[in-house]
C-alpha cells in the first residue's frame, strides 16, 4: 500500500472508515476483464462487504450480490441491479417465503433441505434457480475456523453423502473451498471437484466457484484463473460464476483513528480511539496485524509502541508498530485495507461508538455517509 492518500486523515473526525473510490474501481476493472476474458459472471459476496453506497457503481461492474441470510439477500435486492443468489447451511421456515420472493438463485447446503423446501420453491410465481452446494473434501486453508473442508465440516454434501436421485429441479452444484488464495490453488480444486462431481456438473446449467479468490492481489495469476474458468465452461457448457467479496473491497478502505493516550509499561504504549475488538475483529480473530501508513516493524524505527484500544478487554491490541517521532496525544493514525469484514463485523462491546463511513472520490473529494451514535448502541439492546 502507497504511503499516498487522496485524502486529509488529520481533517476528518475519528474513528472513521474511508474507502477511495480509485482503488475500488481499480479493483472493479479488474474483474471485469475477467468477466471479459471468459464470459463469466461475477457477484459481490456481501458477507465480506455490504457498503450499500458504493452499490450502483459496483453495479456497473459485477452482475449482481450473493447473500448468507435473508437480511443480505433484501440489502442485494434493494441496492444493486442484477441477480440474487443466497446460500446458508439452513433456511428458517419463517423466512423461506421471503428469501424465494427475492432471490434467483438459492443453493441448499444439504439435500434434505431442497426436499424439505423444494414444492415451496417450485410453487413461486418466478422461475427460481436452484443448486447443491458441493464439499468435495480438499482444500489448502491452514485453519480450521476457515476452511469450510475441515474434518467434520457442515458445509456442503459429499461424494458419499450425494444424492443424484433427487437432482431433479437441481439446476447448478457450488463449492466453496478457498481463503485468500490464489488462482494456482483453484486449479487444484478444480482437478478434485472434476474427478469426483464431473459426471453430475454435466447435468447443470451452472456452477459456482464461491468465494476466497484474491483476483485483486498484485501477485495473483489471472491467467491461470481465466484457463480455470474456461476449462470448465468448455468441458461442460456450464455458466461459471465467481462470488468473491474480500477481492472487491482489498486495499481500498482505510480506518483512521487518533492517539488519546500514552504510557510505560515495560515498552511505550499507546491507547487509539479506535478497537480491534469493536472496529477490526478479524485483527483477534484471524489473527493479523494491518498495516499502519508511515509505520514500520517493531524496531525499524526508533519509537516502537504497542498499540490498544480504549475498551476494558485486555486483549484489545492491535499490535507492535514502529514510528520515526514519538507518538503526541492527538496524532492521527490511517490501518491500511480497512473495507473488508470491518463494517460487516463491527460491534459495540463496551458500549463503543461505531466508526463513521466516508468515501472519498476525485469528483467530490471527502463525503461523509454515515454517523453513528448513542441509538445505534442502545437499539441493540432492551
């Protein structure tokens, strides 16, 4: 990430997410050469992503939203043009009426649930596309928590589990194996899922890859990507999709935060205006330690501070940063690749104020869209 912003962070009031409209449509080209190059069809998985402002533009881009709950299927219906598809490890009864009169597209997990929903689906007033999701039991994601895989996995039906005598009405199978990974590992998915669910794919209209593709990454292959595409839709005259989320929003969102406070305790230490706990889970979860504009490694400077957010979890730190000057209450901090799994995942814990939204783009320069305050903590709650 350039050490370059289009934007003022020391103009803007703190803690906020900023995404640059630049590096988002940078990223939108991307995979539409993609869609190009191959005559797929590309949705914004919004699990990673739900910026409904920036929907129109992703819009003029991708074909449209994938969603995990009847909530993200509305959002997709209502924001963007284009298709809707939905998959979940289990539908509702209660919502099911719903999630058929939004969406085109509803993968089922599981062939219990296509019979136990399948007259409901049949019976709708639209022709709705219905698929399996597919586990074809391989993957080259290292931790469990991520690899949908993983021994004793609950998504997706495998070969042994299959059930090709009720295929009927089954018009696509989908998969999804990978996590941050690059094309050379979709080409060895692929080898598996063809070897093993080859003679049903023949049988679709479609197949979807999932998610997990880092199409935006500056080292990523898409030339193997676009062979893997085509080697499928040519061998099965299938239509492809890609449902990637995280390759939409990478590297174009930033979250600025403010130094309140700092502090000795065996090494310097200081205390953000912002939380990993609250404004960037994935930093525990994952865990990782994004990267701060201007700030080196421990060490690499002459200043290394830990940096922590200001709830009562001891553990709320979001890592070791080196700086060239010694940190001054008041001095703004820019985390780098701040758009994804973010504001989807963000939470109030302790009673934190959510960070604000603003997007920033040549022809308006900064425009705040969003502040949250006090009711969007105590509406949670009763």
């Amino acid at each position: 990430m350039s050490d370059v912003l289009n934007f003022d962070p020391k103009s803007l009031k703190t803690p906020v997410y900023i995404m640059d409209e630049t590096l988002l449509k940078k990223n939108l080209e991307t995979l539409k050469y993609v869609i190009d190059k191959t005559g797929c069809k590309i949705l914004l998985a919004q699990k990673a992503f739900s910026m409904f402002s920036v929907y129109p533009l992703i819009g003029n881009y991708l074909q449209g939203t994938t969603a995990s709950s009847l909530y993200e299927a509305k959002l997709g219906r209502e924001e963007m043009e284009g298709e809707v598809h939905i998959f979940s490890p289990a539908y509702r009864e209660d919502e099911m009426e719903e999630i058929i009169s939004l969406s085109d597209h509803i993968v089922f997990n599981s062939f219990t649930q296509w019979k136990k929903y399948r007259a409901l689906v049949e019976g709708s007033d639209r022709h709705i596309s219905c698929g399996i999701r597919i586990n074809p039991e391989y993957s080259e994601i290292e931790t469990d928590m991520y690899n949908p895989c993983f021994t004793g996995s609950r998504m997706g039906v495998t070969l042994e589990q299959f059930e090709p005598e009720e295929l009927k009405g089954i018009e696509g199978l989908h998969f999804h194996t990978m996590c941050e990974q690059n094309s050379d590992v979709l080409k060895r998915t692929l080898q598996v899922v063809d070897e093993k669910f080859g003679s049903y794919i023949a049988g679709m209209k479609w197949i979807n890859f999932g998610g997990g593709h880092h199409i935006t990454r500056k080292d990523y292959d898409l030339d193997i990507l676009i062979e893997s595409i085509l080697f499928i839709k040519n061998k099965y005259n299938v239509e492809v999709y890609l449902e990637p989320g995280e390759a939409v929003a990478l590297n174009t969102g930033f979250l600025v935060a403010r130094v309140l406070d700092t502090l000795k305790n065996g090494m310097d230490l200081a205390i953000l205006d912002t939380s990993a706990a609250c404004h960037m889970p994935d930093v525990l979860e994952m865990p990782y330690r994004p990267e701060v504009i201007g700030a080196g490694k421990p060490g690499e400077y002459a200043y290394t501070y830990r940096l922590g957010g200001p709830t009562c979890l001891s553990g709320d730190v979001i890592g070791e940063y080196s700086f060239k000057e010694p940190l001054q209450v008041g001095d703004t901090l820019v985390f780098c690749d701040m758009g994804h799994y973010t504001m989807v995942k963000n939470n109030t814990f302790n009673g934190m104020g959510l960070p604000s939204i603003a997007l920033w783009s040549p022809d308006k320069g900064t425009q705040l869209i969003k502040e949250f305050g006090y009711e969007d903590f105590k509406m949670r709650l009763s």
